[in-house]
C-alpha cells in the first residue's frame, strides 16, 4: 500500500526557538508551515539556556585580546572559560578567525550588522506574548553583573558609560545599593554591580519556546517528528519523512542550532562553527535567598536565574567537541562561587544538563539562502543570543523568503560569506 503524503510550502527542521519562530513567521504571512523535530519543541539548548533576553547586548561576545584576560585562560584554570587541550588544536584555525574578527574596527562593523536585531529582541518575542500565553514566565527589569573589586567595578563602570550611545539603561550599584535589590546577596561578597534594566528574563525558556510551538499548531501548522537527516531534494521539491507521512515542499529552512552542519555537509556546505559549551544546574532555595535578578559573576562568568525548578547556575564557555563527554569541573567550580554569594540548597538535577553554543567565526548567525540550493534556506549559528535573537530571526528569514522588504540588511548574514 503506497504511504500517505503531505503538501506543505515549507518543511522547517529544527523546533527550537529558532525554528519554531520562522515556522510562526512564515505561518503568518499565509504558508502551510511543517514543522519538524526528531524530540519535542525547545527540549534542547532552547531549554537549557539562562532564560536572558538579552536587549543590553549590544557589543558582540569578542574574542579577548588584552594580554591579562589571554593569560589567565592559558593555565585553564579559569572558570568562566575553559577548554580541552585537543579541541583547542582542532579549533585553532576557527579560533585565529575569531580572534582576528575581534579587532576593535571590525567588531564595529560585525555589531553594527547585528544591532537591529538585538535592538527588536523583546518586541518581537512579545510579538506572541498574549497569544501563546506566556507573560507569567517573562520578567522585566534586566539582570545584574557582579563585580567582586572596587577595581573591577571601576572599569565596568567605565565600559558601560562607552556604551552611552546605544541608550541603554543601567545602574552602577554600590555595595548598599545592590543589597537594597538583591537582599539574598551574603554581606562582603562583592563590592558592588552594573544593573542592565533593558533586557527581559524567563524563568523557563523550554515552556516559552514550548508555548510558541503550540500557538503556531493553534494556528494550523503542521508539527511532527522526524530525523531532519532523511531530507532528500526531488524535482523542484524536498522530501522528508515525519511521522509515517512522505512530505513534499519547494523550499526547507534548516534551523537544527548546533546540530545544523551535521544536515548541511550532505549537501556540501561546511561551515566553520566553533562549539562554546555550558553546563546548568538546578538548585533548591527559599524564597528570601533565591536571585530577584539573574545575578552573572563578571569573573567565573556565571549566571543565577530563579526559573520554575528552582535557581538555575549556568556556566560559561568550555571550547570543546559537541559531542564530547561532560566535564564536571567547571560547573563545581562555579558552584562553590556561587554557594559564597548566596544561600543554595541542594542540586535537583541528577546529572548536569549540557549544551552547545554554536557560533560563527565574525560573531553573526547564518540567516538567508543557500548558495547553490535552490529552495534551501538557513538559520541558524546563534551562539550566545539564539534565545533572544529566535524570534526576530523568524521575521528577517520570513520576509526574505517571500521576497518582502527586510527590516534590515539580510547581507552580512549570508551563507555564502564562508
Ligand atoms: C549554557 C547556555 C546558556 C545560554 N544562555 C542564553 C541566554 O541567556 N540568552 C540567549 O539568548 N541565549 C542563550 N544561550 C544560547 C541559546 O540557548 C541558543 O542560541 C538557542 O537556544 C539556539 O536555538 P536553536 O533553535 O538554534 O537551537 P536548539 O534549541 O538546539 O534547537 C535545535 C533543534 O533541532 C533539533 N534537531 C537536531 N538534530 C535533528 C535532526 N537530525 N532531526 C530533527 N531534529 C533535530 C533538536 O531536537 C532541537 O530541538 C545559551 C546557551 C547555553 C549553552
């Protein structure tokens, strides 16, 4: 008996914020959307992450280049950044890129490219706020970095008056003043805080990200399961099987976060994606101790967010393989950091949950066309900002592909500047 088949105008692979967004967007401008995903919606990095919507974000996450920073990463000792001897080799020819995309004139350029986005962020994630009924996970008034020195705090006061220009709301809190907000903070353990009011944090980023996906099958969207490694390219069309259907579509956008490459090598793209992994954890804490504010320890480069389960500890970079195993150190480490800045009760997670950041050499994601596919699109390649920047990828990837007017220039994230 021959299998059922599917029509759709797009097949979008990968249901994390990434996907799911463009699948909305597209949805909106009146194609039939099939939404594939080999799991469930935002089951992965889009659950793991800090849950920050990150609108302070102006400056991209350069490569360090001051000789003190690049010091205190060599012994690996650092916290905030680690790596695996071996990977670090194999990565070398991506981290020289990366290092020399950190040049002040060229990072100027790579922020300029991608400040329309992180200047959209929480517009466009409210955008579906009230439809998909997720305000009650989402909290205004920004997050807070540490800074354990009056030094230290100097100098971040400093950085962040550079930033006048952007318009960005902050405070430079003085010890006093970061206990007047954050009274769970033990006494002593730092000397005082920038407070980043813009940006907007969810205490659950899977169930925001779960919540778009069934707006978007509220809406009549298609989402089904299936291995985004089965794509076959037909006659003028894609073929993919998902859940027992054989479905057919002119145009696939692959949006599979950190995964994408494994899918784009099959058709000859390999792009140069350095892996920046994390861990996170989940502690119990009362109500009086538990962060007001994601609190980021400026130098173990951790953040503490209160979401559902309890305090989230996330971690900061471990350059390694996606697929390597799991390294407890630095998530210790951090814990026993974060255990001097405030009270945390025990772990609730039975093992650590791991992730991968995928990034691009010159800091952009991958939005657009594939270079020689016809109907192939990409998004994807968010590194540190895929959560806040999903849902303002959806509107640029959506607006290109019916060949609307962009609300900013698509170029430099083209597929084929690699
Ligand atoms: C520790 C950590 C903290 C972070 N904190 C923040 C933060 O505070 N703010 C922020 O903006 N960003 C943050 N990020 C980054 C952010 O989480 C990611 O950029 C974002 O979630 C990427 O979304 P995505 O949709 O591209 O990928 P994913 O959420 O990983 O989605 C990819 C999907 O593809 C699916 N998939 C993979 N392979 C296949 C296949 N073969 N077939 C079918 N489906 C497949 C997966 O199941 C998955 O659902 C953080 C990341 C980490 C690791």
């Amino acid at each position: 008996m021959a299998s059922a088949t599917g029509q759709a105008d797009v097949i979008v692979l990968g249901a994390g914020i990434v996907g799911v967004s463009v699948a909305l967007h597209l949805q909106e401008r009146g194609r039939r959307v099939l939404l594939v995903d080999r799991g469930e919606p935002g089951a992965e990095t889009s659950h793991g992450n800090a849950g920050l919507i990150e609108r302070s974000s102006v400056v991209p996450y350069a490569f360090p280049r001051d000789l003190a920073t690049l010091a205190s990463f060599a012994s690996n000792r650092s916290i905030a950044v680690r790596y695996r001897p071996a990977a670090l080799l194999r990565m070398a020819p991506w981290l020289a890129r990366y290092w020399w995309n950190s040049a002040p004139n060229r990072l100027d350029k790579l922020g300029g490219a991608i400040l329309p986005l992180i200047e959209r962020c929480i517009e466009e994630h409210r955008h579906w706020t009230q439809a998909a009924g997720t305000e009650a996970l989402m909290r205004g008034d920004g997050w807070i970095e540490l800074y354990r020195t009056r030094r230290s705090l100097d100098l971040a006061a400093r950085s962040a008056a550079e930033l006048a220009s952007y318009g960005l709301a902050y405070d430079v809190l003085d010890e006093n003043a970061l206990h007047r907000l954050e009274p769970g903070l033990r006494t002593g353990a730092v000397a005082g805080a920038v407070h980043w009011r813009d940006p907007v944090t969810v205490s659950d980023p899977g169930a925001v990200t779960r919540a778009y996906a069934r707006l978007f099958v509220a809406r009549g969207g298609s989402l089904k399961t299936g291995d985004a490694g089965d794509l076959l390219q037909g006659e003028g069309e894609w073929r993919l099987q998902a859940d027992g259907i054989g479905w057919r579509a002119p145009e696939v956008v692959v949006a599979l976060g950190p995964w994408s490459n494994d899918l784009c090598e099959r058709f000859g793209y390999r792009f140069p994606v350095g892996f920046k992994r994390g861990y996170h954890m989940h502690y119990e804490s009362g109500e009086e101790a538990a962060p007001h504010h994601p609190l980021c320890d400026a130098r173990a480069g951790f953040v503490l967010t209160r979401m559902q389960r309890g305090v989230r500890l996330t971690t900061g970079i471990e350059l390694a393989g996606r697929d390597e195993p799991s390294d407890s150190w630095q998530l210790d480490q951090a814990e026993l950091v974060a255990r001097e800045l405030v009270s945390l009760g025990r772990r609730l997670d039975a093992e650590p949950w791991r992730g991968a950041r995928p990034c691009l050499p010159d800091m952009l994601p991958i939005i657009g066309r594939a270079p020689r596919h016809h109907g192939l699109w990409f998004a994807f390649g968010h590194a540190h900002h895929g959560f806040t920047l999903g849902p303002v990828t959806g509107r640029l990837l959506a607006d290109a592909m019916i060949n609307a007017p962009t609300f900013c220039d698509i170029g430099p994230f083209a597929a084929d500047r690699f």
